[in-house]
C-alpha cells in the first residue's frame, strides 16, 4: 500500500500544474458523478413516482374501504333460516335457464344458455338476499350467436352464456321461528 502511495505521489509531482489542475478537475467531476448517481438520483426519482403511488395507495385505500363497508353490511343483516334462505333463493331465480334442485343444506344448480351478466346478478342476489354461498362450480363458456338471438344487433352478434352447474350452501340455522 505504500508504494501504491509513494508511485502515485511521484507520478503527481511529475505532471506540470496545467495537467495537475486538469487531473483535481476530473477528480472533481468524477466525484460529483458518482454522488449524483448514488445520492441524488435515487431520490429524484422516488420524488417523481411519488404522484402515481399515491394515487395507487389512494385507490387501494378505496378498494379496502368498499370491502370494509361490504363486510360490515354481511355483518349487521339479519341470519336467515335454511327454509326463508331457500324460499328466497327460489324466487330469485329468473327463468327455466336454472333449475334448483335442493339436497340438505346445499342446492344444485343447472344452468343452460344463461347470460353472463344475468348468472353475475344472480349470484349477487343469493348471495344478499338468500345468504347463499357458492362451493363448487362447473361451468362452460360459449357464445350465443346472432341465429339465437335474432333482435341483437350485427355488433353485437355474440354474446357469453353459461351452461353447467353450481352448488349453493344455504344458511344452516334449522327453521325460523317467529
């Protein structure tokens, strides 16, 4: 190490005052370089990305809100029977597309042809009003074509349906009694 230091400092004496003066100059401006690289730019741009990940936060935080509330809303309604749970389920249910078949605490549904937004309404609405949860899903997507739907527009000439089956777990509270 000392005689890295001792040929270093020879060879600084050697330079002439212009080349020393331009060698501190380099030095310097090395030096700013790598402090801007390791200090200064690092910060820079967290400052920069800050505005978009507070609006990522500020949806996330929006989100959690929303299922905060959702949560709460499941909480505070009031526990359905097996036999009110089932009662409203059935009425729910649109068209000859589903068909309910009860088995204990479970109802199986067959679904045929059945509209994507309906079967995600529909679902909804057990869900709400029946306290019905989804355990097993088998379903198979296909598009409905213009043939089966003569008044859709030419735009919109296909549309995802639903066939398969669902199985719904109702309340198990035994019976109302009122």
């Amino acid at each position: 190490m000392k005689t890295f230091r001792a040929q270093a400092l020879a060879r600084w004496q050697a330079l002439s005052p212009r080349e020393q003066r331009g060698v501190s100059v380099l030095g310097a401006l090395l030096g700013v370089a790598l402090f801007w690289s390791v200090a200064i730019a690092p910060a820079l741009n967290t400052l920069r990305d800050s505005d978009n990940r507070r609006a990522q936060i500020g949806q996330q935080q929006a989100q959690m809100l929303a299922l905060q509330n959702q949560a709460q809303a499941l909480q505070a309604r009031t526990p359905l029977s097996r036999d009110e749970a089932l009662r409203n389920l059935q009425s729910l249910t649109p068209s000859p597309q589903m068909q309910l078949n009860v088995q204990g605490e479970r109802v199986s549904v067959q679904l045929k042809a059945v509209p994507a937004p309906t079967l995600a309404n529909w679902l909804a609405q057990a869900r709400s009003q029946a306290q019905a949860l989804p355990v097993e899903a088998r379903l198979t997507r296909s598009n409905a074509t213009a043939a089966n739907n003569a008044s859709a527009p030419a735009a919109t000439n296909s549309a995802v349906v639903w066939d398969g089956s669902l199985v719904l777990s109702l309340p198990n509270r035994g019976t109302a009694t009122r």
